[in-house]
C-alpha cells in the first residue's frame, strides 16, 4: 500500500498489485529508506501496527496475514512511540487491542472481529 493524499485507483505492476491509500501525510510516522527497487518513505513500524490493527483488511489483505503482520509488528515495536502514534490518530480501539495483547492476550479473536 501506498499512502497518497488524493485517492487513486489501483495499480497491476510486474513486482505486484499497489495500492494507494488516502492518508493525512503530514500526521504518518515515516522513515527514509533505500531499496533495490527505488528510494522513498515508509511508515515506522509503531504506525504500520497501528494501522493493521485500525483496519486489518485495507488494501484486500486477508484476515489472517493482517493477524500475523501485527504479531510479527508488536514483537519489535517501542510501546511509548505505539502509545504517541495511536493517541495522535485517535486509535483508541486499535491501541486497546494492541495493550490487550502485549498484556498476554491472542490476537486470533480481537482481530477476527476486526476483519
């Protein structure tokens, strides 16, 4: 997914479908990076959890990838900068689901009824 500040439709590329995503770009938390395939900017790893727990479907992604996304997301992500990000964006249910979890919860059932 890519995130733009004017809708656009999707686009079928050689590596993959992209697509883009209606976003206020000035409140992402991003980070610069360099890649084989181009150079640009990416959501830290605190707002991705964010977002997949917020709306795990976005983008045609199927429940059970968004699940393990966010597994694979909250084992590395810095709580406070979750806290910030999410307090920012008015995420309080993503946030409740994501303490919910590092508190020994599963994610299985939250974002089931999320999907």
């Amino acid at each position: 997914m890519v995130a733009v500040p004017k809708q656009r439709p999707a686009l079928e590329t050689p590596a993959g479908r992209v697509v883009f995503v209606t976003r206020d770009l000035g409140s992402l938390d991003i980070q610069r990076v360099e890649t084989e395939l181009a150079d640009g900017w990416v959501t830290s790893r605190e707002q991705t959890l964010v977002d997949v727990v917020d709306r795990p479907t976005l983008g045609g992604l199927p429940c059970a990838d968004a699940i393990a996304a966010a597994g694979h997301l909250a084992e590395e992500a810095e709580r406070d900068r979750v806290v910030s990000i999410a307090g920012r964006l008015r995420k309080a249910a993503a946030l409740d689901l994501i303490e919910a979890v590092w508190a020994g919860g599963s994610w299985e059932p939250r974002m089931r009824q999320r999907c």
